[in-house]
C-alpha cells in the first residue's frame, strides 16, 4: 500500500507540472529564425543619382551655382537689396570693391555644402587682419573667416579657417598669396524650440586646400567682432554673405547644395 501511494504521489506531481507548464505565462524557449542577408538590404527608394564635377572641384549636378566668373546675377548689394552686387569681375573670379559694402545671394539656405575658392590680393599689403582679410557668413550671420594667413601672424581665431573669434582651425595650410585657396564646407543650421530659444547649435565642418581645420564643431552664436557670442532669437534659413573688409580679396568657383 505504501508503495502505491508513493507512485501515485509521483504520478500527480508530474501531472500537475505538465499543466502547469501548458498554463504557464513564460513561453517556451523557441530557436530564433535563420538571418538571411536579405533581411537586412533596404532596396526602396532608390538612392538619388548625382554627377560628379569632371575634376575636383568642379559642381555636381544638383548644385546651384552662385558664381562661375561671368556674372553677379545671383547676388545683390548688402547695403540695398534692391541693387545689384557692386564688386567686379575680373577674368574667371570676382573682385572686392573696397567701401562699396558686403554682398548677398539672392536666395536663402540652411543646411548645406559650400564650394568656395579666394585668394588675397595679388600685391601684399598690411599685416595681421589688414591682409584679404574678408568672411563667409552663413545664414548672414555665422561668419568662416577668410584671410591671407602665409605667414601672416594674428589671432589664432581669427586667422583663415576659423569660425571668427569662435574655434581656431586644428591647423594653418595656407597656401601664398598668388595661389588660390579652397573651403569645401558642411554646415548644420540651429534648430530653435517653440519657445524661440536654441535647441541645437550650429555646427561646420570645414576642409582648407583638402585638410580638415574644422571638425563637426557647435558655434556658440553670433560671431561678434566685440563681446561674447550668443544665439538671437529663433529664425530660419536666411543669405550666404561675403564681406567686404577694405581688402581686395577675390573669390571664384562658388557653389553650393542645400541638404
């Protein structure tokens, strides 16, 4: 009889388990499906094409150019708006008229690339910022300095290649005076919350003459000449702006791409 009662004891209990596991919230484990490569190739949509300048430097297809050395059509007077841009043409590029004021595209971007080419002056004069000195302000109000900085000792943040008074460049590759220079740029827009205030700064990358001066950095605001730097309040995609800053400084091949 006890013998019974212990199998039948140990008949129950596996009964009650085998119910137990039916009924039971945790699921039993389950080998994970096969990866096949195909789940994880993304076919649609298709990659946009772009053509390629034919050598470096060149504009691709969905670029808009700004200049390409035979007019001023998509710039105006900074001073007026309503004038057209009053620096000069000289051969492929266009030249600063010194006190005739900045210029400004036409049109109004954010976040883009930027193809620039400038050279100083081809007679050297001055020193320090007194030597091509100009600027490139993007939303018409970040400014990448532009300056003849061969051999041409000033401020570390305020020599070509940097964000103005804001990030010196992680190093100077400038090439002289009568050899022209090129900024490839990517620029990020602040973004603003509803309240006006920034949210996510500005940042730029930039490659000097094909080497990088400037990693993916935050501007911190409005690069002043004077005080420290701060964001306005909440605005959009605004001008590229080129500065005139009493040199003759010259500027060719400008494109960009709005991303």
């Amino acid at each position: 009889m006890k013998k019974i009662k212990i199998l039948l004891s140990a008949a129950l209990m596996a009964a009650a388990a085998q119910v137990s596991a039916q009924y039971s919230s945790t699921p039993p484990e389950v080998s994970p499906m096969p990866m096949k490569p195909e789940m994880t190739e993304i076919w649609e949509p298709e990659v946009p094409v772009v053509t390629p300048g034919k050598k470096l430097g060149d504009a691709p297809s969905d670029a808009i150019i700004l200049f390409d050395g035979s007019n001023l059509d998509q710039w105006v007077s900074s001073k007026d708006p309503s004038q057209p841009a009053p620096w000069t043409i000289v051969g492929d590029h266009m030249e600063v008229k010194p006190g005739s004021g900045d210029i400004k595209t036409k049109m109004k971007f954010g976040d883009c690339q930027l193809h620039l080419e400038f050279s100083a002056p081809d007679k050297v004069e001055s020193v320090s910022q007194g030597r091509g000195n100009s600027g490139v302000f993007f939303q018409d109000r970040y400014e990448l300095q532009v300056l003849d900085s061969y051999q041409n000792r000033t401020y570390r943040n305020g020599q070509a290649g940097s964000i103005y008074k804001d990030h010196a460049p992680l190093v100077n590759p400038m090439r002289d005076p009568l050899s022209w220079n090129v900024y490839d740029v990517v620029y990020t827009a602040p973004r603003f919350g509803t309240d006006g205030q920034v949210d996510y700064p500005a940042r730029i990358t930039v490659f000097l003459n094909g080497v990088l001066v400037q990693n993916n950095v935050s501007i911190t605001g409005i690069t002043e000449y004077i005080g420290l730097h701060m964001y306005p309040p909440a605005h959009g995609d605004d001008v590229i702006h080129l500065q005139d800053h009493g040199n003759k400084t010259q500027f060719r091949n400008i494109w960009i791409r709005p991303l």
